[in-house]
C-alpha cells in the first residue's frame, strides 16, 4: 500500500508508547487539577510525550522517568491553564465531576451529592500547592517524586499534604 509506514517502530518509540500507555490516564487526571478542559488535557499529553520522544531521541538522561513526565506535564498543564486565564476562557473540568457508580437509593444518593459538593468545595478552595500535592500522591507519586515534578522540598509536600488531608477530614465530618 502507498503511504503505510511498514518499519518497525524503533526503541525509543516503543519505550514512549509503553510509557504513554502506562501514564496517559493518570496524567490526564493531574492536569485536570490546573482546571483544564478534556480537549486542553489532551494537549497537554501530546505535548508531554512529544517532549519525551525528543529528550530520548537527544540520549538525554533516563533517571527517574516517571517524575520527569509529570515534571513536564506540571509545566504544560500550568502554562495552559494561565493562557486560558489570560485569555479569561472559564473551564468547568473538575477531578470530582465523574458520576457517582452506585446509588442504591435516593437518600442516600442525596447525603452522597452533599458530602461530594462539600468535599469538592473544599478541594477547589485549597491553594494550588495543595491541590497539585494531592492530585499527584493520589496518582501513586512518592514525596520524593511529588517534590521534584514540584520543584519544593519533601518537607513542603509533607506539609501540604498535612494540610490539605487535615481540611478534608473537616469538612467530612460536618
């Protein structure tokens, strides 16, 4: 067939798929933390792994890829949000808009809806340092992970984290 690319993929484009695979979700979830659109999130992924493929087509170091993704997924994801800002487009994404998986009655369906507006207004109250320590510890990030793709130290992730957990229980128990 005219137009097929027949060859077979080289290392480092199967090293970036299987990343990609690995990391496409829980990245995308991160950078709904910035408030971004789906379709923005998704940018930002594209941008993310083509930067990938160019810092290892370069032989550029391997140490600790995982962190160096979501390092730049942070920087895109940021960048994005603050043109949106500026650009005073209003984006409604929110990690908490996914329906509930089970309701088994209307009242408690109701208490559900309650505890998740109360939880959410909490989360989105909560200063962006807190909210992107949260997002990314809930990806399955360590401290040491979190503070580097951060740029803070452990002792700042730890006490965001603190923080931020403590202003949750809170508002649960309200």
């Amino acid at each position: 067939m005219r137009g097929v690319d027949h060859r077979a993929a080289s290392p480092v484009e199967e090293e970036v798929i299987g990343l990609f695979d690995d990391l496409r979700a829980p990245l995308f979830r991160y950078a709904l933390a910035f408030r971004l659109s789906s379709h923005d999130c998704e940018d930002v992924i594209q941008e993310v792994f083509l930067a990938l493929f160019q810092h290892l087509e370069r032989g550029r170091s391997r140490r600790n890829l995982r962190g160096w993704i979501f390092r730049v997924a942070h920087n895109f994801a940021l960048k994005k949000a603050n043109s949106n800002r500026r650009n005073q487009q209003k984006q409604d994404a929110s990690p908490f808009d996914e329906p509930a998986d089970y309701a088994p009655n209307a009242e408690e369906q109701l208490v559900w809806n309650e505890r998740r507006l109360r939880l959410l207004s909490v989360f989105d109250a909560l200063p962006d340092g807190d909210r992107y320590c949260l997002r990314l510890r809930a990806e399955g990030l360590s401290y040491r992970e979190i503070a580097e793709v951060l740029d803070i130290s452990i002792g700042s992730v730890s006490e965001y984290l603190t923080r931020s957990l403590a202003r949750l229980a809170r508002a649960d128990r309200r």
